[in-house]
C-alpha cells in the first residue's frame, strides 16, 4: 500500500468525518442521521460481498471514494435539474439526486479501480447490488424530512392540473415511502442472486431494472408539475428520466451481449 495511498484515502476519510461531525453538532438533523445510517449499513454489506477479493484497505478506501462521488455528483445534478437560477452563495438550498450521486459513484470507483488495476467490473457489479439499499434507507430521511413529496391522488387520475395545488389536507401518494419499498425488494433479488449470476448480468439487469422504476417514479413526484426548464418543456421528461432512459438501453446491449456470447460458447462446444 502506497504512501500517497494512505494520505489520500485518510484525508478523503478526515474530510467525510469532519464535515459529519460538523453538521451533527450545529444542526442535529433526523434527515441526515439515517443518510448516514444508510451509508454505514451498505459499508457492511459492500465489506461482506468482496471481503475474499480485495484487502481490508481496498474495500474502505473504495467506499470512502464512493461515498464523496455520491456527495459530488447529488450536488451537481440537482442543481443542473431543478435550480436553473444557481450561484455560489445558494449551493446549501439546493437538494441531492440520487442519480446523480449515483453517477458520481460510478466515476470515482472507476477512477479508483484504473489507477490501482483492480478489476473494475466485479467492483461496480457490487455496488450495483448496494444502490438499491441505499436509496431504500435515504428514503426513510426523505419521508422523515418531508420532501421529494408526492403528487396529489387527483392529479394522478385526472393529470397535471396545477390551479389544484396548493389544496388544504389533500391526500398524496406516500412517494418515499412506496421508492423504499420498491428499491428494498430490488435489492433483495440482487444480493439473493449476486453469487448465481455473471457480473455482467448484475450489470444489465440493474439498470435495466433500476432505470424503468426510477423512470416510472418520477410521474408521481410532486417536483414534476411546476418543471419549466426548456428540456422539460419540450420532451415531458426530466433529466432524470432522460438518464433513466441511457441506463435502460446500456442494460439492454449488456444483457444482448451476454445472450450472444452464451450461444457462441454452447456452438463452440458442440463443434
């Protein structure tokens, strides 16, 4: 282990603590707290699936890495989706995306597996399997906190009539509540099948899976009925749902090449 290493994954991992710490004692927050318990308990799993494949040191340096890419990328995607008008001096007014921190993730850790050659593929396909747990668990936060709200049942059945909000004791759609569910039982089937199917299935059924859900959910989100950025406008999609769309179709040429080369292995047997 390097001694740039060391300094780097330790200083990475001071600025994480630092910056918990921090908040925790200015402004003891319920949201925060089970963002960092979903964080923790996903650490354990991560620890459990790769433990017989990588070194102790591997394994924490790569989900500190995870961890400030998620920080990064759910920054930086919110405010490029929701917060047309940003400057520096809102940034704390702004929220987090999962997808986006989810992208985040994926460029650190690769970044990460190139610069010290571990095999990048079996890495990601574990962190693949995690996702789901975190956003299950962060939606607790969410529900705790109150946002990422749902729209109104009337809005769901008759469309998006915006004169209807703000309605007084409306009935929702309980939106975190439901997303953590749907991501728990995602999860679930991931990790039950992580050691019975390629790393490449996990792979593409992940976001196969993960982007039509996440695609779907976002119809039912509140935040969607007074979008008026351009992209929205024209396409009735968010960014969000346009990246949901990508990860859709990567899952699809994954899976399609997984199929090919399978025929191709059975035919060269039979010859």
């Amino acid at each position: 282990m390097g001694v740039d290493r060391l300094v780097i994954g330790f200083g990475i991992l001071g600025l994480i603590v630092g910056i918990i710490i921090i908040s925790l004692l200015t402004n003891i927050s319920a949201y925060f707290s089970v963002i960092s318990i979903s964080f923790v308990i996903s650490f354990f799993m991560f620890y459990k699936m790769k433990k017989e494949e990588l070194g102790k040191l591997d394994i924490i340096y790569i989900y500190v890495i995870n961890i400030l890419g998620f920080a990064i990328g759910s920054k930086l995607f919110d405010i490029i989706e929701i917060h047309e008008n940003f400057t520096l001096f809102n940034i704390t007014n702004t929220g987090y995306s999962f997808v986006g921190g989810m992208i985040g993730s994926v460029l650190c850790v690769f970044l990460y597996c190139k610069k010290y050659k571990l095999d990048y593929l079996e890495t990601q396909s574990s962190f693949f399997v995690i996702y789901p747990l975190i956003y299950s668990i962060s939606k607790i936060a969410c529900q705790i906190n109150g946002c990422c709200r749902g729209i109104n049942l009337s809005d769901s059945v008759v469309g998006d009539i915006r004169w209807l909000e703000p309605l007084v004791n409306c009935i929702r759609w309980y939106q975190p509540l439901i997303e953590a569910i749907i991501m728990y039982i995602l999860f679930h089937w991931l990790y039950r099948n992580f050691n019975k199917l390629k790393t490449k299935s996990i792979i593409g059924i992940f976001l196969v899976l993960f982007g039509a859900l996440r695609f779907i959910i976002d119809y039912f989100r509140m935040a969607r009925l007074f979008r008026e950025d351009i992209l929205y406008l024209l396409l009735k999609l968010t960014l969000t749902q346009i990246v949901c769309i990508v990860f859709i179709a990567i899952g699809i040429v994954v899976l399609e090449k997984i199929i090919f080369e399978d025929k191709l292995e059975v035919e060269n047997k039979k010859q």
